[in-house]
C-alpha cells in the first residue's frame, strides 16, 4: 500500500457526525496518517516546513473535508495558499509533489440531485471540484477519483458507519 496522508479539515469536528466518523475509523489503519488541521492549528498559524516535510514523506495525499460554500473550509484553502508554494510545489523548481497521488473525500449535507445540471445547486460536484483538479495538475501529482458521499444530514446511524468502511476501501484501493 501506499504511503497515505489524509489532511482532515473541518472547523467543528467534534460537532460533526460523518466526518468525524471517517476520522476515527481511519485511525484504526495501522498504514494510513491523519492529520487534524484544526486540531494542530486551532490559531491557523500553519507550520509550512512541517507540512511540507508531512508531504514529502507520503505517497497518496488525500483532503477529506464537508464541502463549505462550494469549496472546503478556509483553513485549507490557507494551507493551500501558504504550503503548496512557488518554487516547492510548482513551477520551473517546483517538483516536490510530481508523481503523487490526490484524492478529495467530500461529505455534503445536501443529497446529490442538488449538485447536478438542473439541480438547486446548478453544478455537478466533479465541476465544483475543478480547482482541486487543476491543483494537482500544476503540482505534477495524479488526480484519484474523489470519494464522496452526499446527503449526510439524512444518514442512518448504519449508514454513517457504511460510508466509513467504504472510505477505508477506497483509501485502501490501488489506483
């Protein structure tokens, strides 16, 4: 398997059902990290070179997030902004991520006929998700396909549980 980080980004975890589901169950693999933005930055003072080095030291780089205002929430988007820099990240010197993998683990309260053409949100989610695509594009890493459940809000406690296992197996599939 490969080396996976999965960067958990959401401001009230503890508040959370799905995502904090996920959380603890990937905890159990033995071969798969989880780091806790929030909880590793609750004054959003990112430690750069430490994530960059968290980076460096895995294969498959994976964001699980509840999809915030057509996006994820904003302490990613800052780690974003100040971890994936010019000269590391991308451009001419910038090849620290080239041939890893990215994957996006997404939750949205809103079932999935919201997010489609003709949906009350208009867009589908593989259209509302191409900045992530176009991230691992500029960085040289390979975009997996996205794990997603939509809907959450209406879950069944099984479901929760379900949705957990299934994202254990899609972490663990090799691509």
């Amino acid at each position: 398997m490969k080396k996976t980080l999965v960067i958990v980004a959401h401001p009230n975890l503890t508040a959370s059902v799905i995502n904090k589901t996920w959380k603890e169950r990937v905890i159990q693999e033995t071969d798969i990290i989880v780091h806790d933005l929030y909880a590793k930055y609750p004054d959003g003072n990112i430690d750069v070179a430490y994530e960059q080095q968290l980076l460096l030291e895995h294969d498959r780089i994976v964001f699980q997030f509840p999809f915030y205002w057509y996006s994820s929430p904003s302490l990613l988007k800052e780690w974003q902004d100040v971890v994936l820099t010019y000269g590391w990240a991308f451009g001419s010197e910038g090849t620290k991520l080239r041939g890893k993998e990215f994957m996006l683990a997404i939750s949205t309260g809103g079932p999935e006929t919201a997010y489609q053409a003709g949906g009350s949100n208009l867009f589908s989610m593989s259209e509302l998700t191409k900045p992530f695509q176009a991230t691992a594009n500029l960085t040289g890493m390979r975009f997996l396909p996205t794990f997603m459940k939509q809907g959450v809000r209406y879950f069944t406690n099984e479901e929760v549980r379900e949705s957990a296992e299934a994202f254990v197996h899609h972490l663990k599939n090799n691509y």
